[in-house]
C-alpha cells in the first residue's frame, strides 16, 4: 500500500516517524509524500501546545469529508501523544480515525494497518504511568523499534538515537510526562550498538535524544551509567565524527557532562538547555526546581569549561501570574546567556496538567503576543551578535543540500555549476553559501564572510 505520514512536533516525533517509515517499508509497504493518492494517510502527532493539536483537529476534519466523497477512501491513523491524551475520545470525535496508536505501540503499526485494511479499526494506548514502569523497564522488547531499525533510513548523514523515553519532571505546564509516560533509559550497550550499526552505515553524524537527555541514568544490579559515562562510551566509536545531544534540563547538568564535552574531541560544544523564565517566582510556579542563580552558574560554568560553547534556550511567556517584572527577568536572562538562538512559546493550558487544574491562564493573549515578540526581538539582538563575532573565523559544516533559497537568490552563484547550499557548523549554527550539489552529506570547511540573527554566510575553503 501507498502510505503518507506527516509529522508534527518535536525530534522525538521526527525519530518515531523515521523508525516507523523503516518497518513499514520493510513490511513491503510504500511511502508516499502525496496525501491524495494515499491508500493510508498518518499523522504523527503532538500535544505540547493546544496549536500543535488544532494543526491535527482540521487535517481529521478533511480527512473526514473525503471520507464522505470518495469510493476508495483511505485508512486514517492517528499516531504519538494525542492518542495517548485522548485515546477512545478522539475516535468517537472523529470516526473516520481507523487506527489510534500510542507512542509505544509504534512497533505493531503494520499489524494495524492489515487489521484496518480488513475493516478491523485498533485503539491502542501506552499503559498508564502507574503502571508502565513495571511493565517497560524489565521488557526486553522496550525498545524494539530503535533496535530494529534499518540504519540507512534518514537524511543523509545525520540520525537521531533515543536514550531515553518518557520524564519524571512534571513541570506545572506540561503534558509531556502524562503522554510519554515515565523516565526509562534504554541499556548503553543497546545505543551503543544502535550507533556503531549506524555510523557503519554511514551516519556520522549523531544527535542523543530524550526529554531531559541529561538525566539520564541506567542502573543495572551495583552498576549505574551515568549520562556523562555514556558520552564516553558513544564517542569513543570509530568513525563518529560528530556527536550531540537535547534536550538538557539545568538541574542535571553537572560538570562532569561539560568536561566529558571539553575533552571528548567529537562531542559538539552544543547547550541546549531551557530556562523557560529568568524570574524565580515563575521558575517555581513552574515545578522547575532551580533558580535563577543556579541558572546563571550553569552558563558561567559551561563557558568557563567548554571552549566556544554555544548556548540555545526555551522560553514560556505569559505564564499564568507573569508580571512585567518577571517578563524583564527573562527579556534580560537572554541577554545575559547570549543564546546562538531560543525557541520562544507563549503559555497554552494543557489539560490535566498542574497549571491548568490549579492556576487561571490570567494573561490576555494581547499580552502574550506582545511579550512573545518582545522575547523575540531580544534574542534576534542576542543572535546577532553572538553571530557577528564569528565573521573571519574558517568553519567545519555538515552539508545538508540546497538551501531553501537556492535558484532564488538576487545574485547567481559565480560558479556556474554551483547552487546556495546551507550547512550545520559543529555549534550548531545554520551556515549558507555557494557550492556544488555533491556536497550535500559531506563535511566543507567555510569562510565566514557576514552573519544575520539567524544564519552565518560564507564561502567554500
Ligand atoms: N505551553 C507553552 N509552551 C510549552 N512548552 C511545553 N509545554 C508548554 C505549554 N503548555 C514548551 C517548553 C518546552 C518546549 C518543548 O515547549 O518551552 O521546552
Ligand atoms: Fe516537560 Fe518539564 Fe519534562 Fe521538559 S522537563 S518534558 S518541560 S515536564
């Protein structure tokens, strides 16, 4: 069958999609990036933020007329968090789901996709939290979609690895420990050899991802590995040139993982860390357990430790009872953290959470567009300059292929036979310039020549 899966939210959404394109094509299926030819059509989902869903609610509305319309009208999957949030719900809202399938039910999609071909319709949710710990941490088969993953399925050289499921924080605004369950991290020696099989495939580039990445921690009888220990054992696999890891929570940030970042050569001086307010009344009404003297001391320590790091952030505004004063604290932890870049969201109630049982979303959303761009401008001032002082400097880029602009540019590439290319320097920076099309997958050392909020330009060495 033709299948069309589209995926919204987070790295870990753009992983499970990865995963699942695998087996399903390994179960002889076909993927296809036109909807309407679609024989299955699946949305991999998020609940983070009330858009992320709304985004789903209208693609379902479509979906749902052309079942009206059509004489061969095709399977309907809805995959990930929202089905956990909502499970048995979302289908009596939407009947023309066939198959609802949780994050962890991932591995038996082709299953489900038989079952719905033969007018069968699934509903599968994770188990609950109470329950999931013992039901995962000693299953063998936890993880069987990372471990039987086809290695050569992704963009070019990059890959994405899972650490780790789930979180155990529960930050006073989050759905997340609620949709992917508890903190369980995978055994090392299982990543272990989920990267050497992909760096042997030639991804060389890869990125350690969970919730809070750096919380993690896996004990096995006396023996506990550390996250810290685990950046030891991944790069120390031959033939890994680059290695990253996000998203870090503060509190677990020691210095043991800024010094195994210093001396580990392949480890990226890559931070990114979310501080989500610079006031500590709303770090605490938050659930966040640090302060932002702990937050400060975090930057001071990762600069004085990792030579040229480079630091990204999150932020929330118009968390229920923000004053201007709290905003201010924000607006000025950007400036002191000097972020490469920050993700800026404005505050959605997530039902079921701490903040939406217990506090009013007292906060005009005029106010929050307002402080949302106020943040914003902040950090594109904060970008540039972290930007600009790289103007002079030779840099090593990943090349990932023509830039969204190529062909569009003002000026045509001098070169004939070149085209704009954009490319990822270790720090993570989104790095433009004129090369050839073969590049992309390879590594190109750059010029830098200029720099925006956002982007550095240059030219091939
Ligand atoms: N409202 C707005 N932003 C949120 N985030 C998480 N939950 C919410 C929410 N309810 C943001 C945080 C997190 C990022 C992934 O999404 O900044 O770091
Ligand atoms: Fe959500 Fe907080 Fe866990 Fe991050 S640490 S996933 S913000 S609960």
């Amino acid at each position: 069958m033709k299948i069309y899966l589209e995926t919204m939210g987070c790295q870990m959404n753009r992983l499970d999609s990865e995963l699942v394109t695998g087996r399903l094509l390994a179960a002889g299926h076909e993927i296809t990036d036109d909807r309407k030819s679609a024989d299955v059509v699946l949305y991999n989902t998020c609940s983070v933020r009330a858009h992320a869903e709304n985004k789903v609610y209208s693609r379902l509305g479509e979906e749902a007329r052309r079942k009206g319309n059509l004489k061969h009208p095709p399977i309907v999957g809805v995959l990930g968090c929202m089905v956990q949030r909502q499970g048995p719900a979302l289908r009596k809202r939407y009947p023309c789901v066939d198959i609802a399938c949780g994050p962890r039910q991932l591995s038996d999609l082709p299953e489900m996709i038989l079952n719905a071909a033969a007018g069968k319709t699934t509903v599968a949710r994770d188990p609950d939290r109470k329950t999931a710990r013992d039901a995962f941490e000693n299953d063998p088969n936890f993880d069987v979609l990372d471990q039987g993953r086809d290695p050569c399925i992704g963009p070019n050289a990059r890959a994405y690895v899972r650490v780790m499921r789930g979180c155990d924080k529960f930050c006073t605004y989050c759905i997340v420990p609620f949709v992917r369950g508890p903190e369980i991290s995978r055994k090392p020696s299982a990543i272990v050899e989920e990267v050497r099989r992909l760096v042997a495939a030639g991804r060389c580039e890869i990125t350690l991802l969970g919730q809070t990445v750096n919380s993690y921690c896996h004990r096995a009888g006396e023996q506990t590995v550390s996250f810290s220990d685990l950046l030891g054992r991944v790069s120390d696999i031959e033939g890994l040139r680059r290695l990253r890891f996000v998203t870090s929570h503060p509190i677990d940030f020691g210095n043991d993982i800024l010094e195994a970042m210093r001396d580990l050569p392949n480890i990226c001086p890559y931070v990114h860390c979310p501080a989500q307010s610079g006031s500590d009344r709303i770090l605490k009404a938050m659930g966040r357990n640090y302060t932002r003297e702990q937050y400060d001391d975090l930057i001071d320590r990762a600069r004085a430790i990792v030579p040229d790091v480079v630091l990204a952030g999150d932020f929330i505004v118009g968390f229920p009872g923000e004053s201007e004063q709290d905003h201010a604290a924000s607006a000025d932890l950007i400036r002191r953290s000097g972020y490469k870049n920050s993700f800026i969201f404005k505050y959605s109630p997530r039902p079921g959470t701490a903040g939406a049982r217990h506090l009013v979303d007292d906060i005009p959303a005029a106010v929050k567009k307002y402080r949302n761009n106020e943040l914003l401008a902040v950090q594109a001032e904060a970008g540039l300059a972290h930007h600009r002082k790289l103007i002079g400097r030779t840099m090593e880029v990943l090349v990932e292929g023509p830039s969204r602009r190529a062909g569009k540019q003002p000026k045509a590439p001098a070169n004939p036979g070149h085209l704009q290319l954009v490319g990822r320097t270790r720090g993570d920076h989104i790095a433009v310039f004129d090369g050839p099309r073969d590049l992309a997958g390879q590594y190109a050392n750059i010029h830098i020549t200029g720099a925006s909020a956002l982007t550095l330009f240059g030219q091939l060495r």
